[in-house]
C-alpha cells in the first residue's frame, strides 16, 4: 500500500493527492485516512509542504463531498427504488433516515469525515433527503478542512513513529 501511494505522490504530487481523494470521498477503496497521514510524513520528511498538502487534501475532499451530494440528487432516488429492495431498504427506512437526519444532519455532515463508511453516505444522503446545497456546503466543507488537517497534520506530528 505504502508503495502505490509513494508512487503516486512522487508522480503526480498535489494533483494526486486530489484525484484520490474525490474517488476516495465518492466511494471507491481508498484508505483516505492512510493516504492523509502519510501526506503528513512526506511532509516530516520535507518531501512535500505542508500548506500545499493541506490544500491539496481539503480541494480533494471538497471535490469528492460535492460529486457524491450531486450523484445522491441526480441518481439516489431512482437507485434507491431500483436496488433499495435487494439490500432491505424499504419505504419505512427511508422515512426514518429522513426523520434522523433532519435531527442530526449537520452534525452527521460535519463529524462524518471522521467516521469511515459515514464520509461516503452522508453526502449522498443529504441530498436525499432534499438538503440544501448551500447548508450542506458549508458543513460539509468545515469537517474537510478539519479531517485534512487533524490527519496531515498527525502524520507530521508523529514523522518517525
């Protein structure tokens, strides 16, 4: 893992970083957290900078939250009733995670960077349920700057270690 992800910062460097993360972000395997913490190495070790980095991380992110919001608008309704049956969604779901997330929507947007699993649906589930993009925005953006930096910014930390 160490070596595909060395190999792409050595090739591509910031831009990299970026393109995985909106695939990361959007749902593909990337070990997100793995690739931020070692962007924070490569930052100990003065192969990459720190400001760039965390730039590079926080428009990847920014980019990735934002597709996965627009394929939930486009897309999620139609996938939802289409697919929902085969993996036990039914109506009542869907009205309870509707209910849920006008509870919690925010903080669930914002803290789910930190949460694998819940940083790939929360976008597409805000859109669901008919979130504006304005207020999604605006949390959603928040908790990928603070997930790019805590990450980066440990991996630095720890150098070394």
């Amino acid at each position: 893992m160490e070596q595909h992800i060395d190999y792409l910062i050595s090739h591509f460097g910031y831009f990299g970083i970026i393109i995985v993360l909106i695939g990361g972000i959007v749902g593909l395997p990337v070990p997100d957290e793995v690739l931020l913490t070692y962007v924070g190495y490569k930052v100990f070790q003065g192969t990459l900078s720190y400001i760039p980095s965390l730039l590079s991380a926080f428009v990847g992110a920014m980019v990735g939250i934002s597709l996965s919001y627009f394929i939930g608008y486009k897309f999620g309704l139609p996938l939802i009733k289409k697919f929902g049956p085969k993996f036990h969604i039914t109506e009542k779901k869907i009205n309870r995670t509707q209910k849920l997330f006008l509870k919690i929507g925010p903080v669930l947007i914002l803290v789910g960077y930190f949460i694998p699993g819940i940083r790939h649906l929360s976008a597409f589930v805000a859109a669901l349920n008919s979130f504006p993009f304005r207020k999604f925005a605006a949390y959603a953006y928040i908790g990928a700057f603070l997930w790019s930096l805590s990450f980066i910014t440990l991996g630095r930390k720890l150098g070394e270690n």
